[in-house]
C-alpha cells in the first residue's frame, strides 16, 4: 500500500498560531463591515482586483494600464474608503470587546435565565416610551449602536452619558425640547447622545411616506452596525431599521424581541 508523503508540509505550532490569528482578524473585520455599505464597497474593490489580474493574464493592454493606476494606489484607497471601519476595528482592540463577548457567551451558556431579565430590565423604558411616543403621535429616532465611534456620533450630537429613562426619552424628543430635533444615540446600555444628525440613505426605492427621520434611520444602519427604531409623527407608526433595511407598523410584541434580539 503506498502513502502519501507530507513530510515537505512542516507545520509549527507558531504556523498554527499565525494562522489562528489571522483568521481572528478577518472575522472581526466581517463583523465590522457585516449589514453595512462598506459590505459592498468591498466586494466592488475585489471584483477590480480580480479584473485587474485577469485582464493581465489575457494581455489586455489598456484595461491593464487603467486598471494597474488604481491597484498601485490600492492600499491608500483603501485606508479612505474604510477610514470608518479602520476606525471602529481600533476601537474594538482598545476596549477589549471581544473580551466582553466571552463574557456575555458565558453568561448565556450559564445564566441564560438572569441575562434575559436583566435585557428586558434594559429595553422595558424603551418600550414604555415608545407606546406613549406613539400614542401622542411624537415623532423619534432611536439608534442602537454597537461600537459608539465618538467622532461619528459626536460631531452633531449633545453628549447625554445617562441612564436608559423613559422619561429622559419622552422629554428629548417632545417638541417643544431643543433637542427633539435629531437621533438619540444608546450604546453600553446608556443615552450616550441626542440631537444627531445621520447621513441618509441614497434609496430611492422608498415609500413615499418616508421622510427624513425615516431616511436617516436607515442611512445610520447602513452605515454602521446599528439598529434604529422610528416613530412617526403623522401616523405614530413603528419602523425598525436594521442593515438598510426596515420593518413597518410593528407591534409592541414585536419590537421587544427585536429589541430582546438586537440590544
């Protein structure tokens, strides 16, 4: 019987780590970009790349010349295009997230029971809020971020720092409050800010209902991992955006285990 010979594969443990690494990276690095437009802009960059070596090998010279400009600068175009990304990845090092996900994957495996009274502990004033919201037809903006990027949200916010309240949320966002104008921003389990103002998405497939807060809802979840939760000042609907996309006229059943999913 013959076998095989892999004695020209020397495999390390220090292979192995360098390989556990990376592969550590590259996940992180999708959850950053997962839901999000810059999950596109990626997969755009790479289907140049992969033109670029194909029209190469098939000696194409113009497209090769054309082509070759933009591989040159690859790395710096890059760097502009995911400037948000690179950013919130840093974060992520430097607050040990992955560190706190073990936590809470622990806490699943054996609380599961308390974690789940202690998240609806969390989302309980957010729901009360958005039944009064709701009923006097107050209009709103709530986006849950998962990585609050300071220089993102802060650039056209009010800094809150607070406590989840279902008053603090009533009173930003009534009309007569200076700060009802905008998005409330909750991330840590606090309001970390109000009175944003987000990018809107560019979709022009949108009802014609849609307005602004609306826009806005769904341009923050494109851009960020983010969920957003948007009232309706003229019928006191509840939209739930999530990855550029939305949920319309959702029950309060509903947005808890959204919310009991997603918070």
């Amino acid at each position: 019987m013959q076998y095989f010979d892999f004695s020209f594969l020397k495999v390390t443990p220090l292979n192995i780590l360098d390989i556990v690494l990376v592969a550590l990276i590259i996940y992180q690095l999708y959850n950053l970009i997962r839901g999000t437009i810059a999950a596109n802009i990626f997969i755009g960059l790479a289907l140049i790349f992969g033109l670029f070596f194909v029209v190469r090998a098939l000696h194409m010279q113009l497209l090769t010349a054309i082509l070759g400009k933009f591989v040159d600068v690859g790395i710096i175009a890059v760097i502009i295009v995911f400037q948000q990304e690179i950013r919130r990845f840093l974060l992520l090092v430097g607050k040990n997230a992955s560190l706190q996900r073990n936590k809470a994957w622990w806490q699943y495996f054996f609380g599961k029971a308390e974690a789940e009274k202690n998240n609806y502990a969390r989302i309980k004033p957010i729901i009360d809020a958005c039944k009064n919201l709701k009923q006097n037809r107050i209009g709103a903006l709530i986006v849950f971020a998962k990585y609050y990027d300071e220089q993102f949200y802060q650039n056209s916010c009010e800094i809150i720092d607070s406590k989840i309240s279902k008053r603090l949320l009533e009173s930003i966002f009534q009309k007569t409050s200076p700060l009802h104008d905008g998005a409330v921003v909750i991330s840590e389990n606090k309001i970390k800010s109000a009175s944003c103002i987000l990018p809107l998405t560019e979709k022009t497939d949108l009802p014609a209902q849609f307005g602004l807060r609306h826009r806005a809802g769904i341009g923050v979840t494109e851009a960020n991992e983010a969920t957003a939760i948007i009232v309706s000042e003229e019928t006191g609907e509840i939209s739930y955006a999530k990855q550029g996309r939305v949920k319309m006229n959702i029950s309060f059943a509903e947005l808890e285990k959204l919310l009991n999913k997603d918070f």
